[in-house]
C-alpha cells in the first residue's frame, strides 16, 4: 500500500479516514486504490465512530422470497445476519401463504465490501422465533415451522466456522411467537401470552425456566437492563419487580414499531399511526423518537426520520462493526 496521505504516516491516515462518514466511503475509493485498499480493510472499521443521527441504506437483501417477515435479525462478527423467516405475503383469494412461511435460510450483511452472502442453513426453517448473540454465535430457539406447528427446537451458529450445532430443545413451547433477550451474559426466551422465561447461560446444561411473571411488551436493553413498554408506560424489569420510568402515552396510537436500546437511549423506529374514531386513515411513518435514560428526568426526543422506509418495521438490530 502507497502512502495515503502525503507527509501523514499511514496510522494517522487511517484515523483521518475514519472521521468520514461510512455513506461517502463508496466516494473515498475512487481518489486512489490505496485508498480502496484503505476503506475496505479491517484496520479502518476498528478505529471508526460513525455519525450519530445519519442513515445509510444497505443493498437490497438477495433473497428470492417475496416479502420477506418474521424473521431474526443480528449482529455478531462485524456483520449482519437474517435469519429465517418466511413470505408475508397472501392470496386474496385464497387465504394461502403465498410462498414458504418458515425457512431455513441465512444471510450475513459485510459492512466492509458491503455486500450480502448466503451463510450454511439453519437445521430447522423457523419463522417467528427468538434470535440472540451469545458469547459471540447465535442462538436460535422455538418459533414455528413451515407447517405452522410450534416447536421446542434450539440451535447455535458459529460464524467462524460457518457450522450450526443442535442445542438442547426449549422445555415448553406455546402456540404464539417468542422472542430473545440477553442480559448479563444470559439468553431468556419469552413466548407471547406466557408468564414463564426460560434461561440459557451454558449450552450444555440446557435451559431453566423461571416464573418471573415479566411484562408483555415491547422491549429493549440497555445497559443490560431490561426496559418494557407496557400499557404506554416504559418499566425498568427487574427479574421479579419492576419500576415505571416514563409515559409514552403520545404514542398510544403508533403500531408497529421497532423498539431497541443503543448505549443509554431507547429507541422507537417507524410503525403505522391507527385511525381516530372518526377519522379512518392510516399513516406509516419513519419517524425516530428516543428516550436517554440515567438522568434525572427522562425525556422523549425525536432524531432524523429514515430515509428509504416507512412504516411496520420487520427487523432492528444494533450493527456492531
């Protein structure tokens, strides 16, 4: 590699490099191809801290499924995986799923040549089943199948090697959709309608399951604390107590949403505004609207809206590079 910036050594270029924006990179590597070989290298993502408020829209998921939902979505490795999932779309006159509605697929997103690969399977195709990072693989576990029965089933993926491992299966199951949260190294399952959360902190010993009674909700985790928006009320949940932090009533009417934690804030993204009594129209926004919590007085406060998307939100995962 020349010198990239003449008079500056090549660390202290990097540094340079990693103040621009990650939208303007595709523009940095056309000044030199040692600048190509700059912005594509590992070296530059470890000193990167990217603009707050800005997005950036990734290529189009190469997948050949059709409105592609209920899926789960990660980071881990400096990438960004989906995983499952199926078709959301439906005859109209029929009713029938157009498509598979579980699949076994697997994509992983490179930040760096900012191109999409197709990663090995999954054992078992599952659509609406709860997706984790832990200790570094992904944990997948219950959802359903392509024939819309329930299962207990679990397994682990290594992104390294590219290999996913069976686990021990879930010790109850539920006719609803379940979700996964990891806090203080810990992986909890929760399935809708349910008031048992069922606990993985070591593969080999398998699941717990604990009667902590949690809040149904929308949830996030921040600092590894467990926060839940329940009723238009955001709780702090503790593993069998909880304290209100803040309303969010003014969202009352907002479906749809993502909710997700990114260093001290929660964030709700998108969603759909529901009709008034009188008024039956439906507004899909891309609103962003984030709640700092550890001050005194936690307050709402909107950021930039999205720039491509609007709307119910399908996938949210903070990206770690």
């Amino acid at each position: 590699m020349s010198v990239l910036i003449e008079g500056l050594p090549d660390a202290v270029a990097l540094r340079c490099l990693a103040r621009v924006p990650l939208y303007l990179h595709p523009k940095l590597e056309l000044v030199s191809r040692s600048w190509q070989a700059a912005i594509r290298s590992r070296e530059l993502f470890k000193l990167y801290d990217p603009m707050r408020d800005l997005w950036i829209t990734l290529p189009v998921l190469p997948s050949n499924i059709r409105h592609l939902a209920h899926f789960g979505v990660v980071s881990t490795a400096g990438k960004l995986f989906v995983l499952g999932g199926g078709s959301d779309a439906v005859d109209p006159l029929t009713g029938d799923q157009d498509g598979s509605f579980a699949t076994d697929e697997v994509w992983s997103y490179d930040p760096v040549t900012r191109e999409w690969s197709l990663c090995a399977s999954m054992i078992v195709p599952r659509a609406m089943f709860a997706c984790c990072v832990f200790d570094g693989k992904i944990v997948v576990a219950g959802g359903f199948t392509n024939c819309r029965k329930s299962i207990s089933r679990a397994e682990i993926y290594d992104p390294e090697n590219n290999v996913w491992d069976p686990i021990p299966d879930l010790h109850r199951t539920h006719n609803s959709a379940c979700s996964g949260v990891v806090i203080a190294g810990k992986v909890h399952v929760l399935h809708k309608g349910l008031s048992t959360v069922q606990v993985l902190e070591n593969v080999k010993q398998g699941w717990t399951v604990h009667e902590y009674g949690w809040l149904q909700g929308p949830m996030a985790v921040v600092r590894d604390e467990l926060y839940v928006l329940s009723h238009w009320l955001i709780y702090k949940q503790e593993r069998e107590t909880r304290k209100m932090v803040v309303s969010a009533s003014e969202y009352r009417r907002r479906i749809g949403f993502a909710m997700i934690g990114l260093g001290d804030d929660i964030y709700i993204v998108g969603g759909v505004i529901g009709p008034e009594r009188w008024n039956w129209d439906i507004k899909l926004i891309s609103d962003v609207d984030v709640l700092t919590l550890g001050s005194e007085r936690s307050v709402w406060r909107q950021v930039n809206p999205m720039t491509r998307c609007r709307g119910t939100i399908l996938g949210c995962t903070q990206m770690r590079i």
